[in-house]
C-alpha cells in the first residue's frame, strides 16, 4: 500500500453463513479521490461499504483504512481508526428530535472534550460548509430531503475525517436537487481534500462526480470492472458494463 493510498481491500470475501455474497475483491483509493462503487440490485455494493467501515466482518482478506487493518485491529485501535473516517448513511439517518445543530454537535461531544461553545461554532461552521446556514436550529422534518443529506455530510464532516463514505446520497431526490449535492460533494473534494467513496447506482451522479468506479456484479460475485466511467461506457470488454453504463445519457464532469 503506498503513500498515495488511503484504503485498500485485501483479498477480501464477503458472506452470510454458507452465501457468498462476493469474493476476491481487490481494488485501492487514493487520497483526496472520488471513489464509486456501482452495481446492479443485489452485487454488495451497501455490503462492502459495511465492511470498509467495520460493521461487518470479512470471511477472508483484509481491509487497510489510512494504513491500518480495520479487521485485525484490536477493539481501542479500532476506534482510532474509525475517527479517521465519516458516514453518511442513506437516507441521512438524522435524529428527528434534535435540531441540526444538536445531530452535527454529536460526534464532538462524544469523541472530544471540546467545551460546548467551540461545539457549537465547529458545528455551524461544518453546517454553512454544505450550504445550510440560517438552518441550524431546525428539526430534520422541518427541512427537504436534499437538505437533511447535505446535514447528514455536515455531521460525517465534523470530525474531520480522512474519508467519507456515502451510501447512495442520491438516493430519492429530484434532478437538480441531485445535481446541487454533486456539486456540494466536489467542491468539498477540491476544497478540503477529503477523500470520497460514495456507494450508488445513478448514472447522472456517477459520471458528474467519479474520478474512478468500480463495478460489483451479482452474477459474478465479484469486480467486473474498475476505470473512468466515461472510459469504461465506451471501451469496456465486457457486454454487462457497457449496457449498464450505457442506460441514459451521460453527463459531463462538473469538475
């Protein structure tokens, strides 16, 4: 794993039981990429973001988070690494009885001893980062679902990780309200440098924001292919990821 890599997945196989849901998995991330994983309905692609973040225990292989194996580490060693990163989980997962403001706060307060007022001014700063500011004592209800994603990134911001794992944050919105949260999300890859790896299976999104994907297959159960997007649409060897990429009109890179 060289300096350049933030996050490698070693030989890794995923299964339920007896099921195999993938195998043979390898692929890296460089830091400050935009990383997409895609795939049909079923491949793993939520499965495998679970086992990056360590919800999930491989079967075989390693996963190697800012150089650290995430599935060897011991239970202290792996709450340092888990600090290295952020989770934006579909659908946004806010808590509905805090106010954005108290669901941004919520990390710092648990994982730091920062005093309430720097709390407080860390968290509205991460808020006005993605576009909310005047928004930081509403309830999540009280907001649209574009604007309870971009809290719920303001919150897997807060503690400044190295990466951020999105899962499907395109999931449910409109068009432009879509198009207004890949804009958000390259702006904060240019901006900060934080490295992205975003899980999801919409097309415009993919070739707006990807700087690589790779292409999980149920079939398969495995990687079928890894590369540009717009390179992949139009040179892949392989019939099922050109008619995959090929379903609607391919948008071009906003950055």
């Amino acid at each position: 794993m060289s300096t350049k890599e933030i996050l490698q997945v070693s030989d890794l196989t995923m299964a339920y039981g007896d099921i195999i849901i993938a195998e043979n998995i390898n692929f890296s991330v460089k830091k400050g990429e935009i990383f997409v994983i895609l795939g049909g309905s079923g491949c793993g692609k939520s499965t495998l973001m679970r086992h990056m973040i360590g919800l999930e225990k491989p079967q075989l292989g390693d996963i190697f988070l800012c150089h650290q194996s995430i599935v060897t580490a011991s239970y202290d060693e792996r709450l340092g690494i888990l600090q290295d990163i952020g989770v934006m989980f579909q659908g946004g997962a806010l808590f509905g009885s805090m106010s954005l403001l108290e669901n941004v706060s919520l990390p710092l307060e648990e994982f730091t001893d920062l005093p309430n007022n720097a709390i407080q001014r860390i968290a509205t700063d991460k808020l006005h980062m993605v576009g909310l500011q005047g928004a930081e004592h509403l309830l999540p209800a009280e907001i649209s679902g574009g604007m309870q994603k971009r809290a719920a990134i303001a919150r897997a911001m807060v503690l400044d990780p190295q990466i951020l794992f999105l899962d499907e944050p395109s999931a449910g919105l409109d068009p432009i309200t879509s198009a207004e949260l890949d804009k958000l999300i390259v702006n904060l890859a240019n901006i900060l440098g934080i490295t992205f790896i975003i899980v999801s299976h919409e097309l415009a999104s993919i070739y707006a924001i990807a700087d690589r994907v790779i292409m999980l297959d149920k079939a398969a159960k495995t990687i079928i292919a890894e590369g540009k997007p717009h390179y992949l649409r139009d040179n892949a060897d392989d019939d099922r990821v050109r008619r995959f990429l090929q379903q609607g009109v391919a948008g071009e890179r906003i950055h």
